[in-house]
C-alpha cells in the first residue's frame, strides 16, 4: 500500500484519506442543520429501556415490563411509556457495540467518536462541529447544557476557541440565570470598554511570539463572549422563562424537563450543536427499582422534545441523539442491579435525515451480544457528521503538523437514513 502510494505521487494522509472516501464514495446530502445530543451517564441499562426480553428467563429479563409501542411488534420497557408512543418518530439502534467498559473510556468513544489513544486527546462532535461550520446569529456554535460533562465533551486537540458554552446553573434551578451573559457588578460600560482596550494592547505585545496561537484562541473566545454581551437576540436564547408555562409543564418542571426545553429553544435560535447530560445511571443494584422511579422524568422529556419538535416543523432539520457510555450485564446480579456491558447497548435517534419509525440491527435473545448489524462510535460520528454538512473524510491538524481524520473508520449507516 505504501508503495503504490509513494508511485502515485501520494502521501500517507492521501492513503487515508483515500480509504475512507472508499467507504463512502458518494455520501448523502446534508439534512440537518443542528444536533441535539442527550447524553445519560453511567451507562444505561437497554434491558429496561429500547431492548426488553419479556421471553428470557427472570435473571436476564429482569422485574421491568415490556410494553407496546406506536409501531407494531416493537416493545420497550415499561418505564418508556410516554417514548413508547412517539417511537413511530424514532430509528432505534439495538446493535451499539465497543469495547471499552470503564466509564471514561466508554465516554470517550461517544463523545468523540474515536477508541481512547494515548498519543492524541481527540475533539468531540460538538467541537468538531464548532469549528467546521462555526456560529450563526450571535450565538456560541456548542453548547452543553446545564455544563460540559466530561473533558471528553471538549475540544481535544483543537483549538480551545471551540470549547462549549456552559450555562453555569440548571435551567430547573429556582431563579436560574446564565453566567456571562450581563456585566459583573460595578462595572459598567464605560469600564467594560476600558478594560476591553487594555487587554487588546496586552496581547498585541504576543502577536507573532511563541504564545500567538493561543493568544489567538482566547481572542476568538472573548469575541464570542463579548458578542453575547452586546446582543439582545443571542441573550433571548437562553432566556427559558419565555416558554409557555403550560410548554415547560409539558417537558416536566425537572431537570431532565427544563434542560431538554433549553436545548430546543437553543437549537430553534441558531446553535448548531447542543449536549444535554442528564441523571446517573450506574446502577449496579436495585436497578428495576431505581429506574422506575427515577427514569419517569426523562421518558416524559424525551417524548416531550421529540413531540415539540415535530409540531414546529423542526424535526427534519434537527437530529436528536439520545446515548450513553455503554449498556448493563445481561444478567442481574446479587445486589440486583447490572454491572458495564459495552458488548451491547441501545441508542435512539429521530429528525435530521434519519428514519421515522425504524428499529436497526438485533442484540441475541438474553441481550448479551450482537446479533445482527452491529454499529459502532466510528459509524455513529460518521453518520452526525454526515447528516450536518461537515466531510467525515475531512483531515484536521493536531498539534499544528499532524493530520488526522475526523472520523477513523467507520461507514455512513445508510440503513438508518431516510
């Protein structure tokens, strides 16, 4: 391969790049034009959610019930009954495979798409996204909501100028507020303006020394802040207490509820890219308990979102994904609760070019492996990125000299495409 290479005129970056246009030699047309990412730490349990086994004996099946959806034959777990009814508007991957069962590293394949390196800290999707296609009217390009839930949500390798926007406090909290978007006390314009002019000469004394780049890519950063100073539309974004009380009862007055509302009224003022994190879902005992009482939020959340979208015409053009780090153990344990399980796990999307009403791929019948077309981070970031108009073939530097795919591997799941 390197010979041939090296006859053709062509780098080893061109052979990358080559293999994977291979794989996708004509990809599809852009659908979306935002992404929201829910993302639910812990490593949720697929048994009791997308992925029931009502036939399985009691030790696999668990105590949570499988029940019907809005699509015939499909069955989710009990504790889904409000997504059970709008799953005719989702494409449901029951085949999510890696091999990573430590909470980091499983964090790491879904955020960045990537297998964890020790050479390279790879960017996330939203940073990928921030820095390809960059923001549209004021607004910060990423943002994670309520902040950034893992390191592996920020920019790795790039520029910390596409690091996200973080509010700063919950959208459900009692008086919540967004950080940075006023003056802080005792300091006015005239100040703010003072103090802006003396931090431009600070770094015009850096302007092509050893420290420039990053100099550049605060400047980029405090540009950005200082536009959502100035701007009353960007300021109105955020502002959740503007939804119908009625709207925001609909999501849930919760966490799960008012971060899921935020995201949508994010995405429909312009932010490309949002990441909601949302609960904790290790749960290595008591697991059918636990999700029974504390799950109920979040399914009302999604469907909610999922409904809201829909009725403002905004579904087609948003692509909700709904993950986590890994799945649960196929067999209950001792304690009654479910240990890591990255063999096999669920993953929901909805909008942004993907299927209404689609199930992909089979786990076996106790839930322990993939049983029919198994899909994996790489194919995932492929398909995001794919779906909002940025080149997964795409070669980006890291460190100022060394190229790297956005995605390596991995195919666009054409199955999954509508």
């Amino acid at each position: 391969m390197l010979k041939a290479g090296a006859l053709a005129g062509l780098g080893f970056g061109d052979l990358l790049r080559n293999a994977a246009h291979a794989q996708d030699l004509e990809l599809p047309a852009p659908k979306a034009q935002a992404v929201i990412q829910i993302f639910l730490p812990g490593g949720l349990a697929h048994q009791e959610t997308f992925d029931p086994k009502p036939y399985a004996p009691i030790a696999y099946r668990g105590d949570v019930k499988a029940i019907g959806t809005s699509l015939d034959g499909v069955q989710f777990g009990s504790i889904l009954a409000r997504t059970a009814q709008v799953a005719d508007k989702l494409t449901v991957i029951r085949s999510f495979t890696h091999g990573e069962a430590a909470h980091e590293r499983g964090v790491h394949n879904m955020l960045t798409g990537f297998r964890p390196s020790p050479a390279v800290v790879y960017p996330s999707m939203g940073s990928v996204v921030a820095h390809e296609l960059g923001g549209r009217h004021d607004l910060p390009p990423y943002v994670c909501v309520p902040n950034q839930p893992s390191v592996y949500a920020g920019t790795g390798y790039l520029s910390s100028s596409y690091a996200p926007f973080g509010l700063g406090s919950d959208p459900a909290s009692k008086g919540f507020r967004v950080r940075d978007l006023d003056l802080p006390g005792g300091v006015d314009d005239a100040r703010f303006a003072r103090r802006r002019a003396m931090l431009e000469r600070v770094n015009t004394h850096f302007d092509g020394g050893d420290l420039a780049d990053e100099v550049g890519a605060m400047d980029a950063f405090y540009e950005r802040a200082y536009t959502l100073l100035s701007s009353p539309e960007a300021k109105d974004a955020f502002q959740i207490e503007r939804e119908p009380g009625k709207l925001r009862d609909l999501y849930g007055r919760n966490a799960a509820g008012q971060r899921l509302l935020m995201a949508r009224r994010l995405v429909e003022k312009g932010v490309r890219f949002v990441t909601v994190n949302v609960g904790g879902w290790d749960m290595h005992d008591q697991i059918s308990q636990r999700m029974k009482r504390e799950f109920p939020p979040v399914d009302q959340a999604f469907a909610a979102l999922i409904d809201d979208l829909d009725q403002r015409g905004m579904l087609d053009s948003t692509l909700v994904l709904f993950t986590t780090e890994f799945g649960r153990t196929p067999k209950v344990n001792k304690d009654g609760g479910r240990d890591h399980w990255p063999r096999v796990f669920s993953v929901a999307l909805a909008g942004g070019g993907v299927k209404r009403g689609h199930v992909h791929g089979a786990s076996d019948s106790t839930a322990t492996g993939v049983e029919e077309q198994g899909v994996g981070p790489e194919d995932l970031a492929r398909t995001v990125f794919t779906l909002i108009g940025v080149d997964p073939n795409k070669q980006l530097l890291a460190g100022g000299n060394r190229p790297l795919l956005l995605v390596k591997g991995g195919r666009v799941m054409r199955d999954v495409l509508a």
